[in-house]
C-alpha cells in the first residue's frame, strides 16, 4: 500500500521520506483465520505539510491499492491515518 502510495506522491512532486506504518493482524478463533488488518500510518508530520487535495489523492491511492483488494472480502481492512 504505501508503495503503492509513494508512486502516486511522486507524479503529485511529493517525496513520502520517513512515512512509516504499523501493521496489526487480528485473528479470529473458529475457524482460525486472520479476521481483519490495522494500518496505523506514521506521517512524521507529512500530512500536515502538504495539501488537503493531495493527501486525499495518497489516500485513495492507498485504498484501491491492488494487494487491498486482493484480499478476502471478509478481512476487514481498518486504515488509522
């Protein structure tokens, strides 16, 4: 996703330097699967320098990033800007 993300940021003239994210999994206990994926991003500040409109156009990018929507329909997918 934030691959994804930077490759967006860069045709926006953005560099996504020190951005980090935290990822949790959380499991489900019959049948055991994985039941949802928590995203905490880490902007280093990042989100408050750059323009509203373009930290939309990150986010979208990262929302409809081919590996989130590869994954099963009944992984719930919580993203924490």
């Amino acid at each position: 996703m934030l691959t994804i993300m930077a490759m967006k940021a860069r045709t926006l003239g953005i560099e996504l330097q020190g951005v980090k994210v935290q990822i949790e999994k959380k499991m489900q206990a019959a049948p055991r699967k994985v039941s949802e994926i928590v995203l905490h991003f880490d902007w280093q500040g990042l989100d408050q320098r750059i323009p509203a409109e373009h930290l939309a156009q990150l986010k979208e990018a990262g929302v409809t990033c081919p590996v989130a929507l590869s994954l099963d329909p009944s992984v719930k997918k919580t993203l924490v800007w």
